[in-house]
C-alpha cells in the first residue's frame, strides 16, 4: 500500500490508528489488586477517527483492518452484546507514537523477529510444584524462627497455581493469584529492622530478603537473595504486564526470570513463570534449612 498512491492514505489511517490505541494502553494506570486493560468498542476507535477514516464506512471494516495487523492479531474481539471491541494484546508499547508507515513497517519487522524466536521449552514439574513450595518453607519457617511465612492467604488463590492458562486472561487471573499469596507474607522483623523497614515503606518481599540478611551468611545470603529478585520480577509483571506504557520494564522482568517477551504461548509462559518462582521459593527454603543445620548444638 506505501507505494500505491490511491492506497498509501488508507495505510496512514491504519497507523494512525494503531498509535491511538497504543497511546491509549500507555495511559491506563497500575492497579496491583485488579486486572487493568484496555477494552474499547470499536465504534468508538472509528469516531475518534471519523474524519479521516472514511475507507472504514462501517465498524466491521475498521475491525477487520486492525485484526489483519500482526501486532494486533487476537485483540478484536466480540463482546456480549455482538459488538466489536478492542483488547490489550501486551505488545502495543512496541507502536506507541509511530506516525509513518514506513516507520510502522520498521517496528513490524521488529516485532516479528522477535516474536519468531525459538520457544524455549518449559521446566516440566508438577502443577502443584509451587503451592507445595510454599507450604513447605512456610513449615521450616515455623520449626526455625517460630512464626508462619505465609500470612493471609486466600484458598482461592492458592488453588489458582495449580491450574494452567490458555489465553491472556488466564494468565492475569494466574499472576494475580501469585502476586496475592507473595504480596502477604508475613515476615516478623526485629524491633529495629522493623521500624527500618516501615520508614522505607518496605512490603512482603522486601521485608523476606530484610529477614534473610539476619538470618544467613554472605553466600547462602547471596543465592537467596537472587531467588527473591525472581519473586519480585514475577510480581512486577502481574503489576505492569498490561500498561504498554511500562513495556520496557515489563520485558526486563520477564528477561530476569529467564523467560521471552513478548509472550508467544501464555500457557508455556505460566509455566515456566510457575516453575521458576517454585525454584526460587525451594531455593529459600534450602538455605534457611543449611543455616539452621550449620548452628552449634
């Protein structure tokens, strides 16, 4: 279309377009307790743009034209009504502000060389690897420093790791049920570290690696240490994973916990999301449980 004259304004209604929507995505703000994403009738996409859409007559033709793009490819949907809507897909941060076609084309290939890499193959474990992790470190956190790690944990939630996802929603309502469970650890600090801890308004896993520097040695400290930056990196995606605006810091969390992005398969993707932070809570685990056997009797 760039090079068909009669054609080359339809191609920069599409782009134009499809930064709108970007720009939109980049403007929806965090929400750690609800999944936050963009839903907008694609009547509504079209008004915005009635003065310089008229290829697209009807909301189907708008519709159709977006869903033939790649980076939009499974973000047309139908709502319940039979209306055309426009979802999150969790790239769009890659089109924010594009203005050209020719830039658009750039920032296509871009997205699809990335997006053809090899998937990496998934950890395979147990489905009830990580509740189990965490059942058992909150068992040695008890015998060993006399309290329980895991605070007000909804069953629901915990339920929820056992599953796998097939879709993008899934995938949210899974990284929430993470989030929740890791967002309230309870992590009793002594009286210093403790009033420390409230003035750097600290929560659950910045207060677990507080307790770990109490607790253990430089090195078991250090391997620890690197297993709660995969906690956190886990809870950073659930966070921002939806906001194209946050794109960058999206990709280098998943980039820390050793997995793609963009996400080609979300269900590959909790898995190995699962599998890593299971690891990382064994990992805990397993240093506060040398540390004890260390100690003089």
């Amino acid at each position: 279309m760039l090079h068909v004259p009669i054609l080359r304004g339809f191609a920069e209604q599409l782009v134009k377009t499809i930064a709108f929507l970007a720009d939109r995505e980049a403007g929806l703000s965090a929400d750690p307790d609800n999944v936050v994403a963009l839903d907008i009738p694609i009547e509504e996409v079209r008004s915005a743009f009635r003065h310089v859409l008229e290829p697209w007559t009807a909301d189907d033709d708008l519709a159709d034209a977006l869903a033939a793009e790649p980076p939009l490819w499974g973000a047309v949907r139908t709502g319940t009504n039979g209306d055309r809507r426009f979802g999150a897909v969790r790239r769009l941060h890659l089109f924010e502000s594009v203005i050209e076609p020719e830039d658009y084309v750039r920032r296509v290939i871009q997205f699809l060389a990335a997006d053809s890499a090899p998937i990496p193959a998934p950890v395979l474990r147990s489905p009830l690897d990580l509740p189990e992790a965490l059942g058992y470190l909150d068992a040695v956190w008890r015998a060993q420093l006399g309290s329980h790690v895991l605070g007000m944990t909804r069953p629901a939630a915990t339920a929820k790791l056992a599953f796998g996802c097939t879709s993008a929603d899934e995938f949210d309502s899974r990284m929430s049920a993470l989030a929740d469970l890791l967002g309230h650890l309870s992590i009793a600090l002594p009286a210093q570290e403790e009033e420390m801890a409230n003035a750097a308004g600290e929560k659950s896993l910045m207060r677990l690696r507080r307790k770990l520097s109490t607790t253990l040695e430089a090195q078991p400290l250090a391997r620890a240490s690197s297993a709660v930056d995969a906690l956190q990196a886990a809870v950073r995606i659930r966070v921002a994973g939806q906001h194209t605006g946050v794109g960058n810091e999206v990709a280098g969390a998943f980039e820390r916990l050793g997995v793609r992005y963009p996400p080609r398969d979300w269900g590959v993707v909790w898995e190995e999301i699962r599998s890593r932070c299971a690891a990382a809570v064994d990992t805990i685990r397993e240093e506060l449980e040398a540390a004890e056997q260390e100690q003089p009797r």
